[in-house]
C-alpha cells in the first residue's frame, strides 16, 4: 500500500508498504530516518517514542496504515519542532527558523546518514543548531551510548512544553515509558533540569 | 546509492576541546542527539536482503530431520542454510574453546540455540519462511544444576572435549574448576569464637543493551566480505569468523558500526556468521537486526550461582578464616566460564586480609542458556554472598557491620588468597568511611502538603501506599574486581597516531580498534591526545581491522589498555616530531639540544616554557604517522591446584550505601538512594566516570530487586525474553546516586588511572540486600528479591 503523511514538517509518500509494518519500520528502511530506535519493538522501551499530531507515541506500536495524513515528528527533526515552538511563543531570535515551508527532505535525511555529516565545520556536527533538550543532554553527559537518547529526547521535549518548570517527580513520571541501560538516568535528570532552567531563563 | 550509515571521521577541536583531567563532551554527542549517528541496525544498502534465525524451540534434542524446502520454495527468499551447508570444516567457534556449533548439528543444547537461517527480501518474509522449516526433535532429558549434570548417568552436554580443563574437571559436565587454598582453614577455625554460614543464590541476569545485535555483510568482489557490527573485539570476532567462512583474514574487513550498549553480551559472536555466510551465499548485502525476543536468546548471560559460605572471627572482630564453593551455572556452551570461574575463585573472599583460605569455584555445562561475559564477570556473584556473610559475622561478634569490614580491610601490600601482593593503593577501609559519611536522605521524603506523593513510594503510581506499612533501611557493601584480562593473557593494545599539518593548523589522526561501545573511549583518545601532542584537533578513525588489535571493551581495561596504547604511540610521535625539529631548526637555537621540550599549544616549547618552533611549521608537508602494540605488566595463570599465582593486573574498589523503603505488607521495594564511594586512581574524564559508576550501580540495583530471567526447571526452557517480564530499572525505579570519587594513583597505571566500569556493579546488589534486611529483618539469600520473599508467601 502506498502512505502518505508529513514528517517533521515536510510531505512523504512511501510506497510498497507491506499491511503489518510499524511506523518505526517505515521510518526507518523505507524514509531513510533511522533516528528513532528499535530497541524492543513491543512498546516497552520508549527508544522509537515520536510526536504524532503531538502526542508522544511508541512508533512500534504504530501499524503505517494508522499514519496517514497525519503529522509525525522524529528526532531528526526536533531542533527545528522546538525551533518554531519558540517563535509560536515569540521567544524566537530574529531569523532562527527561517521562513520557508521546513521540514526534512527524504535527501537530505539520506545525505545525513550517508555522511555522518550536516556541512558544519566538523563532522562531530559541532555548530549545528540544536534543540535546547538536545544540547542539554551533551552538556549534562546524559548520552553514553546514546541509542535511548532519540527515544528521551523526544519524551522530554514534549514533557517541558506541557510542563516547562517540573519537580524531579514530575521528570521521573514522564520519562518512565523510557529504559536507558547506561547512565543511571542520574545525567538524565541533570539534562532535563538544566533544559527546564535554559528555558525558563530565556522565557 | 551504495550503503548508508558507514561510520566517518569523528573530528573534534573546533568548539569542544580538553586534555586529560577534564570533563571534556563526547565527540560523537551531536550525532547521537540529533539521530544522525548510524547504529549497526541501521545500516541500510541498496538492493539489502534480510536474514532471519530459526532458532530451537527445546533445550535438549537430537535433531531427527530438517526440510527446508517449503521455505526455500516462498516468493522472496534468496538462501536457507543449514549445518549442511556450512562451507569448510570448521564448523564450531567459541572464544576460548571452540564448542559452539554455527548452526546446529545432530544435536541442540539449550532453547534457542540456532539451527537454519533465512534470506530474504523483506525482513517479515524471511521470519515467515523461518517458521516454515521443519524441525523434528526427539527429546533428551534436561540437566539444569549440578546434581543433575554430576550424576553418574548423566548426559554429558560435549562428548569428546578436547579442551585445555577436561584434564583437571572432576566430570566432563564442568566446564572448568579452580580451587584457592592458603594457610590451614582447619586449624584456623580453631581460633574463631564465631562462625556464620550461609548458601546464596544468584539468579540470572541479562545485559540487555538497547541496541539489539545486528550488522551489514557485504560481499565484495574478491570474493570475501565487508562485514559492519556492533561488538566488544573486532580482531576477536575476526579469528573466529574467517575459518568458518573458509576465508583468510584479510579478506573479512571488519568495520564498527555504532554500538548501543554491550556490558559483556557482545563479547560472544551472535549474527555476525550467519550474515556473511547467507551474503557470500546470494552474493547480496545481507542484514540482520534481532528483536528484543531473540536477543535475549542471542547473547549469553550473567552466570547464575549458588555459594555456600562460612567465614570465622574473633571476639576482637578479626576474620580467622572463609571456606566457600562456587558453583556457576555456565549453559550449553562455554563461552567466557573458565575466565569468570578464575575471578569469582580469585577474588571470592572480597577485599579483606584472610590469611586461611579454600575456596572452590567450577562452572558447569548444563542445558540452561549459555553464560559468559557481564560486567563484574564472577565478581559480581561473589561479592553478593561474601558481604551478606560480612554483616551476618559483624552481627554475631556484635560490632557495627562498617566497623568490622574495616577492622578487615585489605589496604596496599595485603595478600589476595592468590598470594599475589596488592601493589597499588586499596583505600577499602577509607571509601566505607567516605560512603558512611555522606548526609543520609531526608526520612518521609514522600510527605508534601498535599498528602502523600506515590510516585517517591514503594508501589509508586500504583497507589498502593500512602506510607503506611513502609519501613526504612540502610545497607553497606563494598567489593573488589580486577582491572584488564588475568592469568597470562596477553592482553595488548594497539594504536596508529598521525600528527600533520592540515590547513595551517596541526592535526592528530587516532585509529584503534577499540569498540566504542557508548563508554567514552573516543572522548578519552582525543583528551590524551591533545594533553601528549598540545593540539585541539583531533580525529577519531573508526575502528576497524585495518589496525591491530585493540583487546576487548570489558574487564573495565580499554582506558586503561588502548588509552596506554594511545599515549604511547603519542609519546613515539612526539619524540620523532621533536628530532625532525632539531634537524630542521636545531641550528637556531641551543635549547633544541639541551632542554627538555614538550608539545603545548600548537607549539614546541622547553619545559621552562620558551616557545621553540610551531609545530605545523616543524611538520612541514609530511605527517608522522606509526602504529604500535603496547602491553601492561604480565600475568601469570593460576596454579591449578593451589590457585597461587600473580594472576591480575589491577584492582578497583567501590562502596556503596543503600536506602531503602520497603511496604512490608506488599514486599514492594522503593531504593531511595545509593551512594557510591569509588577510588578511580586518576579521572581522565570527570563527568564521564561518574556516568560510568551511576550506570554501574543502576544494572546492580537492577538484579538486587527486579531483574532475573527466568528458566523452567523442567524444561530448561526461558520463560520471560521480552522487557514486558524481565524488568530493567526505570527512571521511577532508579533512585538519586551521589557519588565520591577518589583518586589514588597507580604508579603502574598510565597517568595513574585505575579501570572503573565494573566494580560499581559488584557492591550495589549486596548493599540494597543488606538494606532490605535491615530495613525487614528478613534473612534474603538470594537475589532479585521478589514481593514473596519479603511476604512469607513465596
């Protein structure tokens, strides 16, 4: 079958979709976005939460048929998601979301996955603009190896715009649906605090 | 468009940069958080086919026929394979003995074990070939402990060994024993005015990496094979991958792609065989991604064990003696066992001065899952018996449980029971005073003005207490782990540095084949980097076998081993970039002769801080490049029968303190907190060693309470692969872990570091036990602990 929906922004079709395969599948091998994870693919994990007309879901869990027409925001396309959250609350600086229609072309995800690159003056992407939960996770160590990150990211992210001033309680609830091996979340909850307060501050 | 998702150049230096000591960021951070960094599932090639494992579905069989024909039939599969179709003679690998079977012949072991695999050209059809192979079984009977696998009739799991321990094995189905015998226990049990014994049960725990196991084969025109994994050794994997494919070793290219996550569960091969067999096969790029089910039969697993312990005091609270026996329960197949029997033997007494020893560690073969690699590796298992008998024995002398561990405390120059001399600081005394010290949390932290919080309760969002019923306690552990691979391995290291000039500024090039398996390994190359060669730029290669081998991302060795590696071949760099210096500009300057100069800033300077040349202008248009192997002190193996031997390299030690709330009428556990004290000799990355003690404690407070995957006795069939039933902390699950790092340096160690990834894994099992009994006054001999251990209703 053939779907048709948006993701982060820009229009995609994706074609020979076999009935039983999962948002996350369709992402991942067929529009070239494999930011969002398969960690466990039975909706335990949080590793392939996205934003579906906003709403926080496991794309595991999500059969492809299930997306059309409708909006699908991945991690790739979080920076620019927060980006015009900013500007819709008029925290935007001059210029910093541009003004044409947005979103990621299917090229441009496969560029980036080819090259390990965005064109920035290093290939560790140093310079590239980042959404504020995202530069907070490097900064505070919360990425080790990094594959709940995506998952976390997009969790925290919608939890700070329901919720831009949360108590430890508060983070530790809405990221429950997350498991990270890793870190001890310790580094997690220092990225979702230090976020909460980078954003209170430029509010 | 060819493969998408081939690991590139990292380069860091132009925002973020940092020498060793700093809490400099990872250089692979903005890939991993903006989705961008390409984990080994998510390689992608044009015109890929997908492989699938048929896997059995019982523990113990022979394998009466296998048709294939019906899958090999349905539209889109490209290759079955079988036994039969296994192209050399080499049909088995294993890391130490070679005893598992690629695919199996004649004969599975235990459930899952692989028998056919499938190509196809979408990942659901190639599953749904799998299911139509035929597979017919004549059961054998199922051996799952050591009364049954010791039997005198027992069926013995490998017949014919020919490996190095069936000569000192009491039966066939013991993979491997070491017995440690100093001093006269006998005699020494004659001194104790107590004694306290006890049998611990440890149950199995699994890694459970996010990043399932999966890679790329990609067969390539020469006829060999590019092969893109996410592992623990690429050069280990090779040397058992190139004999069964029947091709030299240069012709199986190994590249890392992006790992998520490994602690122990990537050191066995899992598909790496099975995609290069089934690309070499159809001539196309093969991919295999496991789902979380297989995975959990696709990697072995934290041995299993029961131990039985007596230890012996005096009424001043001095140990006379431990006797105790460790049985681990190793599955079907070997794996890393003999390694993990050596150290749960090794360091089976914990850190204390025991002058009067026996001990006995043995691994069995049974038909449960095999058992291998897990962080804390025997360590783990020990430390969790050893330190519920230290609290039983301080209670029945009548001291105070941190007291009494101190009073026994090995410290520099104290004996381990192998005899081997404990040459570097070993502050256990110190870190249990350190983790008492730290200010205890606030009690009824639950308590707001709006009633009770549940989500800070035992229970939590299930709303199952509002406080009443919930008790506190307090519990003290500390342990003892060896640093980098024991008993005379040759446990090397290589590194390839390049220093040049790229537009006008110097650049380091690090290619190692380190696994980067989310530790930081990359970060602390390019931090070692700079600090022995004064740039900022450096470039991270990625890890491959077109460099010699890096040993193993485990044993808490690769900052230890290939950071040596690195700062070694850094040094070499240095001093040939130095004597191209005075070659070139010697004439100019006396200093160049005489004084002592270093690399800093770009620059070369002499120690007193003159600036000599810039660097790029010393390099000129010619890069200094090298590669070299570098090794650690020796080791020695372990005396067969008397278990002396100066077996280890390294030691690191951690103490823990654990809170915890307990709804004694559920048995539900809430873990309010677990502090650590760790010496770490030197930080080379503050931030990083942290995160590395916080997830260390975590996978502990993990199969204190919740984690254990669980095996039907009768079948010995696995009854819980999925995250819906073996349960993994969550962040509600996971309570606040202030840590204390200490720094003691190891004048053996490079820059005086000491390995740190696993010895926060070993203390915070024993000391959230000790918690639980503190907080119950229940006796709790083994772990997890479960709600009907704490009830009476088990």
């Amino acid at each position: 079958m053939r779907v048709n929906f948006t993701v982060n922004g820009r229009p995609q079709e994706a074609d020979d979709v076999w009935e039983g395969e999962s948002l996350l599948y369709v992402l991942r091998e067929r529009l070239g976005l494999p930011g969002s994870k398969n960690a466990c693919e039975q909706g335990e994990c949080g590793s392939c939460t996205v934003r579906l007309d906003g709403v926080p879901v496991c794309s595991c869990l999500v059969a492809a048929g299930q997306v059309e027409g409708r909006e699908v925001v991945t991690v790739e396309g979080l920076a620019e998601y927060a980006a015009r959250r900013s500007c819709g609350t008029g925290a935007c600086e001059a210029g910093a979301c541009g003004t044409d229609s947005g979103g990621t072309s299917l090229d441009e995800a496969r560029r980036w996955s080819a090259q390990g690159t965005r064109g920035t003056d290093s290939q560790t992407g140093e310079g590239t603009e980042l959404a504020p939960i995202q530069q907070a996770f490097i900064d505070a160590g919360a990425v080790q190896c990094g594959f709940c990150t995506p998952g976390l990211l997009v969790a925290a992210d919608e939890m700070l715009e329901r919720n831009p001033d949360p108590t430890d309680a508060d983070i530790r609830e809405a990221l429950s649906g997350n498991l990270c091996r890793c870190t001890g979340y310790e580094k997690i909850m220092d990225a979702v605090r230090l976020a909460a307060a980078r954003q209170s501050e430029g509010a | 468009m060819g493969t998408t998702g081939l690991p590139t150049n990292i380069t860091q230096g132009v925002r973020t940069k940092g020498g060793i000591g700093e809490s400099t960021l990872r250089p692979d951070g903005t890939l991993k958080v903006t989705g961008e960094f390409a984990y080994s599932s998510d390689m992608w090639h044009e015109d890929m086919l997908w492989g699938h494992i048929l896997r059995s579905t019982v523990a113990h069989a022979n394998i009466v026929s296998i048709d294939t024909a019906e899958a090999l039939a349905t539209p889109g599969v490209y290759a079955v394979m079988t036994y039969d179709d296994l192209p050399t003679d080499v049909k088995n690998y294993g890391l130490e003995i070679q005893d598992t079977p690629v695919l199996a012949h004649g004969k599975v072991r235990h459930h899952g074990e692989p028998v056919a695999i499938v190509a196809a050209d979408h990942p659901e059809t190639a599953r749904r070939a799998a299911a139509k192979i035929k597979v017919e079984y004549r059961e054998l009977p199922v051996i799952t402990d050591e009364a049954s696998a010791t039997a005198p009739d027992a069926i013995l799991i490998h017949e014919n060994r020919t490996d190095h321990h069936v000569g000192h094995v009491p039966h066939p189905n013991i993979v491997h024993r070491q017995p440690i015998v100093r001093g006269d226990v006998t005699e020494a049990r004659e001194r104790a005015d107590f004694i306290v014994e006890g049998e611990y049960v440890f149950g199995m725990q699994d890694q459970a990496f996010l990043g399932p196991e999966s890679g790329l084969a990609v067969p390539a025109q020469d006829g060999g094979v590019d092969l893109y994994i996410a592992t623990q050794w690429l050069h280990s994997d090779l040397r058992q991958i190139a004999p069964v494919l029947g091709l030299p070793e240069d012709k199986v290219r190994m590249t890392l792609a992006g790992v998520g996550g490994a602690f122990g569960g990537r050191e066995d091969l899992s598909m790496q065989i099975h995609a290069c067999l089934l690309a070499l096969r159809t001539g196309k790029p093969v991919k295999i991604v496991y789902n979380r089910f297989e995975s959990f039969f696709g990697h072995v697993h934290r041995h299993p064990a029961k131990l039985h312990y007596e230890h012996g005091a005096t009424r001043d609270g001095k140990l006379t003696h431990v006797k105790c026996r460790i049985v681990l329960d190793g599955g079907a197949y070997a794996s890393a066992s003999p390694a993990v029997v050596g150290n749960a033997s090794s360091l089976g007494i914990g850190p204390y001065v025991v002058d009067d020893v026996d001990i006995e560690a043995i691994a069995l073969y049974t038909n449960n899952p095999p058992c291998g690699a897990m962080r804390g590796f025997g360590a783990v298992q020990a430390c969790f018996a050893y330190e519920a008998q230290m609290d039983k024995l301080a209670d029945a002398v009548g001291m105070d449980r941190v007291e009494f561990r101190q009073r026994n405390a090995m410290a520099q120059g104290s004996l381990l029971p192998t005899g081997q001399v404990v040459d570097s600081p070993a502050p256990v005394a110190e870190l249990l005073r350190r983790v008492k010290a730290m200010p205890l949390p606030p009690e009824r932290q639950w308590e707001s003005s709006e009633g009770a919080d549940v989500r800070q309760l035992p229970g939590g969002l299930s709303n199952t207490t509002h406080g009443e019923g919930v008790v506190r306690g307090v519990g003290y552990a500390v342990g003892i782990k060896n640093v980098g691979f024991s008993e005379g391995f040759d446990d090397y290291s290589t590194a390839r540095v390049r220093l040049e000039a790229v537009a006008g500024e110097p650049v380091v090039t690090v290619h190692t084949a380190m696994a980067e398996v989310g530790q930081g390994g990359v970060t602390v190359h390019a931090q070692i980097a700079r600090t022995e060669l004064g740039v900022t730029q450096v470039t991270i290669h990625p890890a491959d076998t077109r460099v010699g081998s890096a040993g193993s991302t485990s044993a808490s060795r690769q900052t230890y081993v290939t950071g040596g590696a690195v700062k070694n071949a850094c040094e070499l760099v240095r001093e040939q970039v130095l004597e191209r210096g005075r070659r070139k500009f010697g004439t100019y300057h006396p200093a160049w002769a005489t004084a002592e100069l270093l690399l800093e800033g770009g620059k070369v300077v002499t120690d007193a801080g003159e600036v000599l040349a810039d660097l790029v202008d010393v390099l000129g248009d010619e890069a200094v490049e090298l590669e070299r192997e570098w090794r650690h002190r020796p080791t020695e193996p372990f005396d067969l029968r008397t278990g002396q031997g100066n077996g280890h390299v390294q030691y690191s030690f951690a103490a823990h303190r654990a809170v915890v709330e307990v709804d004694t009428e559920l048995g539900l556990v809430k873990v309010i907190e677990l502090a650590c004290a760790q010496d770490v000799g030197k930080a080379l990355n503050p931030l990083s060693v942290v995160g590395q003690i916080q997830g260390g404690t975590t996978q502990g407070l993990g199969v204190a309470v919740m984690e254990e995957i669980v095996v039907d006795p009768k079948t010995a069939k696995v009854k819980n692969p999925s995250f819906t039933d073996y349960l993994i902390p969550t962040i509600l699950d996971t309570p606040t872990i202030p840590v204390d790092v200490l720094e003691l340096a190891d004048e053996h160690a490079p820059y005086g570091l000491r390995g740190i990834g696993e010895a926060p894994t070993l203390s915070s099992t024993p000391a959230v036990l000790a918690a639980i009994r503190n907080a119950t006054g229940l006796e709790l001999n083994r772990t997890p602990v479960r709600p009907e251990h704490l009830t009476g209703t088990a």
